[in-house]
C-alpha cells in the first residue's frame, strides 16, 4: 500500500464528505475520525522512512528525507487533536448562533483542506507543487478565518488574502527565477523544479540568479512565516478567525513556510557557497523576535496576543536557520516541535476561556482557576511552557540556540536575550491577572474538553526532559542535512 497517496487522499475525500454531511454531531465525528485516519498513515508512511536517508515514489513526485518526515506525523498529528478539541467548542459556536449548519459544513470541509494543503507541502518533490499546496491552505483558511462574517472577520481574511496574496506572488516570482536557471542544467521539464535533483545539482546553479531568486524568496514566504515587517495579517486573522483555525495556523501553516524557506536556502548555500541567505534569515529573525516581544506589551486581546508570541517563536526558529551550524538546525528542529505543540495547546485553552468568559479581552477575563481549575492551569502552565521555564521543551530548544549563537556570533546573544526576556515579562504580566483572583461575574459554565491539552503539554514536558532515541537520530541527520552534510 501506497502511505503517500493514502496520506493525501484520506483529507480529499473526508473534506468532500464533510461539506456535503447535513449532520452537524455526525459531521463532527466524522471530522475526528478523518484525521485519526490521516495521523495512522502518517505513522505508517514515517515509519517506512525510519532507517533510511530518504524515501521516494511516483517517479520523484513524492520524496521524504530526515528533514521532512517528522513534519509530515507532527502535522497529522496537531491536525487530529485540534479535530478533537473543535467538537466541543464548534458545537457551543452553532448553539449561540455564532455560526450556523452550512457555515459549520463549510468549516469542517475547507479545514481537512487546509490539511490536505498541508500534507501535500511536506511530501512533495516539487517546488512548484510546494508553492501551489501552500496557496491551497491559504485559501482555505482565509474562508475559516472569515467563518463568522462578522465585519471584523472579513477585514481580517481580506486583509490575510491581500497580504499573503502579495507574498506568495512574490515566493512564485523567486521560483521562476530558479527553474530559469536550472532549466539550464536540467532541462525545461518536471526534472528542473524536483528539489532532490536540484539539490544534488546545486553547485552548477547559477549563483547570481539564486541570490536574486531567494530575496524574492524571503519576503514572499517570509510573509507567511510571519516575520516582520511582514506580519500584519497575523494577529488580525488570530484574533477574529474561530479558535480551532488559529491553532493550526500558529501550530502548522507558519512551519510549512519555514520549511519552504529552508529548503530554498538549501539550494543558495550549495550554489553561492556564501552566508548570504543565512545572514538575511538571521537579520529578519532578530528583528522580528524584538518587535514581536515588544508588540506583546501592547496588546488587549487574549487570541492577538498569543498570535505576536508565535511570531516570536517562528523569529527564533528563522534566525536558527539562518546561523547554519548543525546545533542551531538542532534547536531549530526541536523548537518547530514543541512550539507547535504548545502553541496549539494554549489556542485550545484560550478557546475554552473566551467562551467560558464569552470575551477575548483580558481585562474582562478573571478568576480562571478558581471558576475553571482545568482552564486556569492549563492557561497558566502553557503561558509557562512558552515562555521557557524548564523543564519544557521550548527551554531545551532555545538553551541550545542561545548555546549555538554564543558558539558561531556571541555579539548577537544580548540582543536575543533581551528579546526572550521582554516577551517573557509581556505574556506575564496580562496572563497572571485572568488565572488568579476572584471569578468576573459574566463567567459562566460551558462543556469544554482539556484532553488535548494535557496531552500536547505532557509531550513538551517530555520532550524537554528527554529526546526520545529515533526523534533525536531524525534531528541529528535533518541537522546535518540542512547545514549541508549529507543528502
């Protein structure tokens, strides 16, 4: 059996269902069971890479490597615990009227799209397929994103559509400009946009054309990474867009991104044999880490708040990237993992919270813990977990970039330093107020399910207190295929 086309195929037909299912309690479950169903494949399909360097199929079309196949489980994975935790929350949206039977079949069907987009991004040999199945999540989530139809909710997925719209153009322009050179050494058919033949003829590239091909790049994929000065569309699509879609887009739209970026970048270090592509995710990186941690002082909206501490997190993953040693890939690897896994776990918390409170503004949301004990710890330890208090993964992770920038440009771990510390002091200081003190009077009781929380959670503790073995042998060979050791 085929797990790449079983991986692909199971949210195809599970979306095409699902927006046809009237049933919106059968349409639920059905939503968890396509995803549970995706998840097994996944599974399957890693782990006929486990032990191999890479594995590939339909004449190159497909192609798993280190980098990718734990981003392919990871995703599946996210993907079917937030199905798990939408039941709930979604139901209580239709019961208040926030959104009606066909809007709820709408969110159902164009979410395993989204997933389908996905999981097509990550197993792809085809940077041109990379760039559409990422215009495909786009479009997906921009019609999630404007679920409610509020005028805010429009504004905020026009303004998504728009600036995102202009990236990925951008992103489009800059792959042009490598097949213009590759085509050169490959010919002018599928060969001259398969990443695996690219890379391995990386050195015979043009170094011109791929320097000019990757600023495009940067700014165009760099847009829906989130980096500023690019980055407007994020909280605003946060903030309006129901909570379920935020937590797929912080948790896995942003990686895909990154993981185009990065390859890309692959492909401009072998052939420029320069730091230049490095140095400009590094700039972007630091950058946006400062703003992003600044912004986080500044905000009133619980959703909005936590979309700026996601750009904080993909800011420390790009400058990662961008320093290019094998620890930094390391740290970088290991951050995407449970940056995504927290981050996911705190958007369900803050779900259940805004509803609890029915408010996003955090002046208005009080007493969590002791109306709600599971809400109230939940937002708490995740606030704790993002923000890097050991023994959470995302302390593991950033220990090691900030050991990897002392290593290879100590001049810079002040200023990341300095940003970790900022948004750390930001998230505190408005999320201590909401879990403590006595309950605000509009609370009310609503049936919420914490089970994805914890579990989410309890993988980043473990993964901050130990690496499990073949997690650690991917990173080491990812790692090392990334900074150019190994294909």
């Amino acid at each position: 059996m085929n797990f790449f086309i079983a991986t692909l195929l199971t949210p195809l037909l599970g979306g095409m269902v699902l927006g046809v299912l009237r049933n919106p309690k059968l349409a639920a479950k059905l939503n968890i069971l396509t995803s549970v169903t995706t998840f097994t494949f996944s599974i399957l399909l890693a782990l006929q890479v486990l032990g191999q360097a890479s594995l590939a199929t339909f004449n190159g079309w497909f192609y798993l490597d280190a980098y990718n196949v734990f981003l392919v489980s990871l995703t599946a994975f996210v993907g079917m615990t937030t199905t798990i935790f939408s039941k709930p929350y979604m139901q209580h949206e239709l019961e208040i009227g926030r959104v009606n039977e066909k809007r709820l079949r709408l969110y159902h069907s164009m979410y395993q799209l989204f997933q389908l987009g996905m999981l097509l991004g990550f197993t792809t040999n085809n940077i041109g397929v990379l760039w559409v199945s990422l215009e495909l999540a786009t479009l997906a989530t921009v019609l999630l994103v404007s679920l409610y139809r509020t005028p805010a909710s429009i504004a905020a997925a026009w303004k998504y559509f728009i600036l995102c719209g202009m990236g990925i153009a951008l992103a489009l322009f800059g792959t042009i400009l490598v097949f213009f050179t590759s085509s050169t050494i490959l010919g002018h058919g599928n060969e001259a946009l398969t990443w695996s033949l690219l890379y391995a003829h990386a050195g015979q590239l043009d170094p011109a054309v791929m320097g000019i091909a990757f600023c495009f790049l940067m700014v165009g994929y760099g847009t829906k990474v989130g980096l500023v000065p690019m980055h407007a569309w994020l909280p605003d699509a946060h903030g309006e867009g129901p909570t379920p879609v935020s937590a797929v887009l912080s948790g896995l739209l942003l990686n895909l991104a990154l993981y185009a970026l990065v390859r890309f970048k692959m492909l401009v270090d072998g052939s420029t044999h320069t730091d230049m592509a490095g140095h400009m995710m590094m700039g972007f990186g630091l950058l946006s880490l400062l703003v992003a941690a600044m912004a986080l002082h500044k905000q009133r909206d619980i959703k909005r708040m936590f979309s700026f501490s996601s750009i904080e997190h993909m800011a420390l993953m790009t400058f990662a990237f961008g320093i290019g040693t094998p620890l930094a890939a390391f740290a970088a690897l290991l951050h995407m993992t449970v940056h995504s896994l927290v981050k996911s776990g705190i958007f369900f918390t803050v779900g259940h919270a805004a509803q609890v409170m029915g408010t996003q503004k955090m002046a208005e949301i009080r007493g969590l813990i002791s109306h709600h004990p599971g809400i109230g710890w939940g937002l708490l330890i995740g606030t704790a977990a993002i923000a890097g208090f050991p023994p959470f993964g995302v302390f593991m992770s950033e220990f090691l970039l900030f050991t990897a920038t002392l290593e290879s440009y100590p001049w810079l771990a002040v200023p990341l330093l300095l940003g970790l510390l900022i948004a750390m002091g930001g998230l505190f200081r408005f999320v201590q107020p909401m879990v403590y003190g006595d309950t605000a009077e509009h609370a009310k009781h609503v049936h919420v399910n914490m089970m994805p929380v914890y579990i989410h959670f309890g993988l980043a503790l473990i993964l901050g207190l130990s690496i499990p073995m073949f997690l650690s042998q991917w990173y080491h060979q990812a790692a090392a295929l990334i900074v150019g050791g190994g294909a």
